[in-house]
C-alpha cells in the first residue's frame, strides 16, 4: 500500500495503522457488508454465541460512534427501540435516536433517563432490555493508568446498566485484559444469573480489550 500523503507517510504509527486497516479482513467484510465499522462484528459474534438480543427490546448503546453496533441491531432487529450515545457525533441511523455528549455528565444521563422513562437514582425500575457499551478511554501507552481509567467507564456504565434494566436484562461493556477489580466483578455476579468474559474473534490479537456479557439481571 503506498501512501501519498507527505504529511501521513511521515508518521510510521500511521503508516502501520494504514497498512494493518488495508490488509484486514474485517475492514473489506465491513465495508462489503455496508456497516460504518469493523466493530460491528463483535456485537454480531458475542450475540451469536450468547443470543441476547431479539426484536422488540429497548437497548442503549453507549460509546456507539461511528454507529455499526447499532446498525447491526436496527438492521437485524427492526422492531427495537434503539438510543445510542458517544461524545463524537453519530451520523443518522434509520430505527435510532442518537445523543452527542459525555456519558458521565448530567446532561446525558438526564437524556437516557427521559428516554427510558427512568426516575433519578431509582434502582429497580429499569425499562431497558439491553445495555452495551464499547466506551474505550484515549490510551496514553500505560498499561496500568490505561486499565485504571477503563475500570472507571466500566463503572459508570454499570452502575447505569443497574438502574436502566429491566429484570432479566442483558449488560455487555468493554474491558481490558486484566480483567475487571475484584470488587467490581464481584457486584456484577451478584446482580447477573451469568457473567462471561469474551474476545470475539473480530478483536484484533494485538488489542487488550476484552469484553464482559452479563446475562439474567436479578434488579
């Protein structure tokens, strides 16, 4: 792949980004198959294998830029009511209503609570039957202080999963090898049925995200 562009072609972390995107099987797979990502895949492959998702629920997608989880879902289930959420912007996606913003400000959390129908701080009242997120931090190269500051998505995304679904619900949230704190883990097994740790096969080899499937929320 030859890049003519000065400015890139200087820059060997964008050269090798480049060249990995050419030569990846999900990149021509995702674009053949008209989704804004590869990521779509890994929503597809953890739903294949845990089948949590049917027509008809109401699912929250959170960190959904550029949008393919939930193309994914409103394209294979069209009778879902989807809200997705990402401080970039969500270019429209037929079947979802979209937010732009921090998920961890007030702003937004108002937004989804409107949304849902949620009450503030109420805990068991959930009107969700999904929530994923593949909120990722910006890495700064620091193993360590990287896992930290995704532990912390990792928080705020389940403490909202906890209050925005219904019993039975499903929760699936990025992770980092290393895996969750023992403390966060061991709050998540005591509101879910099931939790599983998965690498979907579309995750790069090189990349440390894992992802958790929480199945059979308790409310």
């Amino acid at each position: 792949m030859k890049i003519t562009n000065k400015k890139i072609a200087s820059k060997k972390s964008s050269v090798a980004w480049l060249q990995r995107q050419a030569a990846d099987p999900y990149v021509a797979r995702a674009h053949k198959d008209g989704y804004r990502a590869r990521a779509a895949y890994k929503l597809i492959e953890m739903n294949e294998k845990f089948k949590f998702l049917r027509n008809g629920q109401v699912v929250v997608d959170l960190g959904a830029a550029p949008g393919s989880w939930s193309q994914y879902i409103a394209r294979t289930y069209p009778k879902s009511k989807i809200f997705a959420m990402d401080l970039l912007e969500i270019s429209p996606i037929v079947g979802v209503e979209t937010y732009q913003g921090d998920f961890t400000s007030d702003d937004a959390l108002r937004w989804l609570e409107e949304k849902l129908g949620l009450q503030p701080d109420e805990v068991g009242a959930g009107t969700a039957d999904v929530v994923v997120s593949d909120m990722a931090p910006n890495t700064v190269g620091h193993k360590k202080t990287d896992h930290i500051r995704q532990m912390v998505l990792l928080e705020y995304a389940f403490d909202f999963a906890i209050r925005a679904l219904k019993p039975g619900g499903t929760f699936v949230c990025k992770s980092f090898t290393g895996g969750t704190t023992q403390d966060l883990l061991k709050q998540i097994k005591e509101r879910f049925d099931n939790v599983y740790h998965m690498k979907p096969p579309s995750s790069r080899k090189d990349s440390v995200e894992m992802f958790i499937v929480a199945i059979g929320f308790r409310g």
